[in-house]
C-alpha cells in the first residue's frame, strides 16, 4: 500500500511533520535504524535490535536503509485506526 502525501489534508500532514521530526532527532530527515528503534519502543513494542532491523526493511520501500518522510506517512497509514493491541499484533505480523 502506497500513501501519496498529496492525499493527506494540510492538517495530517502537519500532524506527520511533528511526528517525524520527533523521532528524527538529528534533523537529517530520515529516521535511521537507531532512531526507528526509539519509534518502535515508543509506540509500545519491545523489539530486539533484528527485529527493529527487519521491520525497516519492509518499510523502506527504496531500499536505502532508512526511512524518508514518504515512507513515514505509508507506516502511519498502516498502524492508523489500531488500538494498542492491535498495533502489537500489526508488529508482530511484521516481524514475521
Ligand atoms: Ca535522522
Ligand atoms: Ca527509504
């Protein structure tokens, strides 16, 4: 599944900006490997470092090893609408 940012209102867009930007912490816009990690702790996952690797993997669509805001917005997309658990169950079924 592929989200477009052009199908986003203004308002999510700047909801995802904020969101991105958090995680990204040395504001080279991408969340990096070490950085994803912290997004996957955050959001309630206990996930050892593999795990967190081949999690980005399926994420990052152009396959350069980081997540840009586009990719961002498309794993947004996927967990939007979970509740907690479900998300750990989303996860989980990443992991895979
Ligand atoms: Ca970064
Ligand atoms: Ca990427």
């Amino acid at each position: 599944m592929t989200v477009e940012i052009s199908q986003l209102t203004s308002e999510e867009l700047h909801i995802m900006r904020t969101a991105f930007n958090i995680f990204d912490r040395n504001d080279d816009d991408q969340i990096d490997q070490a950085e994803f990690g912290s997004l996957i702790r955050a959001i309630g996952f206990n996930a050892s470092n593999h795990e967190i690797q081949e999690t980005l993997k399926k994420f990052d669509k152009n396959k350069d090893g980081v997540i840009d805001f586009q990719e961002f917005i498309s794993m947004a997309k996927h967990f939007e609408g979970c509740s907690k658990d479900d998300m750990e169950q989303n996860l989980r079924q990443a992991f895979r």
